[in-house]
C-alpha cells in the first residue's frame, strides 16, 4: 500500500490551496483497496431535473465499515450538465465518499473537479447579475418623474389618469405606470410637451405684435360690407 494517502504529489494548487483531482482517488483506491467496492445510486427520479447520487466507498467487501458520499447536478446549468448532469454529480458523490474514507485529503474534503464547478457557477451568476443592472438601469430616471410631473401639472393634469392618459396620447401606446417607462420614452414625453409650450409661446408673441384693423392706414383695411342702410346712400 502506498503511504501517502493525502496524495499530495498528485496537488493542484488552487488560490493558495491544494486539491486532488477524483481521478486520482480513484486510481488510489484501486490500486490499495483490492477487496474494496464503489458504489452509486440515483436518489432522484429519473425524469426529475435535479439529479442527486449517492456514493458509497467499502474498503473491503467482507467488512461493514463504509463511507458515504453525495452530490447533486441540475439539468442544463453549466456546459457539462447539458448533456451530462448526471455522469458529473456521480463523479463528485465518489470523490467525497473517497474524501471521506481519507483520500486525496490535504486542506478539504472537497476536489479539484467540485472547486472548478464552483467557479463556474460563481461566474454564471455574476454574468447575469450584470445583466439585470444593465435592464434597470435603462428605467426612467428620478429626475424624469419629477421632471414630467411638473409638466403635466401646469398643463391641468392634477389627478393620475388625467396624467397617464396625456401621456399615452403624447407616446401613441397605453400609460398604466411612469415607472415603466424607459430612458427615452420619458424624453420623449418631456420634449413634446416643452415643445407644444414654446410653440403657444411664440403664437402668443404673434398674435400681440399683430396690428389691429383700425391702426391700419386706409388703404390696407378691409373694404366694409354694406348694409341695408349703407346701400340706401349711395
């Protein structure tokens, strides 16, 4: 029997700490344990997608004594357990019965091949964490609420229908919540309304600088229309 049984030959340094792969446990146990047996089980149903196994190490067939392990994979999380969850969790349900029994054991039950699944994993979910900050942050902002609040108040639009309604007329869809509404739509909603504003404004400046009839010299009036008693003078 070989008499390093931490296998720290066979290490992979991993962040400063050192690993065996399930292989080399394996290999290990074969080679020692002769009279030994692995076994597995499906603990799951078959159908299910959680897939959980159950390993058991006997070092030697004619004894009692056993050390168990387990591990689970889920169906289609990971390159690997797209086609192969299950063949994966039974690898890691052996390596940590053999873990158990002592193993490959330096600084953790764990192997090489559960620490790299955990940094897969751990990768995935920063992947889309990114992901969902990126989709709210394209929100609208706080200062577009209040922005557009203003805006419609000073058009009359105290009461909230009132308000998603001339929003959805400025936008040509259905408003059921400010919230919802993007970066741009809300810019958009601001800029016709500033845009209707300015456009009253300058109307308002053309109609005021508009000279009236009567301040018109004689020949630029609009000719009268006779009435009854126009007509009877003439």
């Amino acid at each position: 029997m070989k008499n390093d049984k931490s296998l720290k030959d066979k290490a992979i340094d991993i962040k400063g700490k050192l690993y065996v792969n399930v292989s080399e446990r394996v290999i290990y146990f074969n080679d020692n344990y002769p009279t030994g047996s692995i076994l597995t089980e499906l603990l799951s149903e078959p159908t299910a997608k959680l897939i959980v196994i159950r390993a058991t190490v006997m070092p030697d067939i004619e004894s009692t004594r056993q050390f168990i392990g387990h591990a689970q994979e889920e169906i289609g999380v990971g390159y690997i357990n797209k086609t192969s969850a299950m063949e994966n969790a039974e690898t890691s349900a052996v390596g940590r019965a053999l873990g158990m029994m002592g193993i490959g054991v330096i600084e953790s039950i764990a192997s090489v091949d559960e620490i790299r699944k955990a940094e897969n994993r751990s990768v995935g979910s920063s992947n889309v964490s990114t992901k969902r900050v990126k989709k709210v942050s394209n929100k609208i902002s706080v200062n577009q609420k209040i922005a557009i609040k203003k805006l419609l108040e000073k058009e009359g639009h105290t009461l909230i229908k009132g308000k998603l309604e001339r929003m959805s007329d400025l936008l040509e869809m259905l408003v059921t919540d400010v919230n919802e509404l993007s970066i741009k739509q809300a810019s958009t909603i601001i800029a016709k309304i500033q845009g209707s504003e300015l456009a009253e404004r300058n109307l308002g400046v053309k109609e005021k600088n508009f000279p009236k009839e009567e301040d018109l010299p004689k020949g630029l009036q609009q000719p009268k229309v006779l009435d009854d008693v126009d007509k009877g003078l003439l």
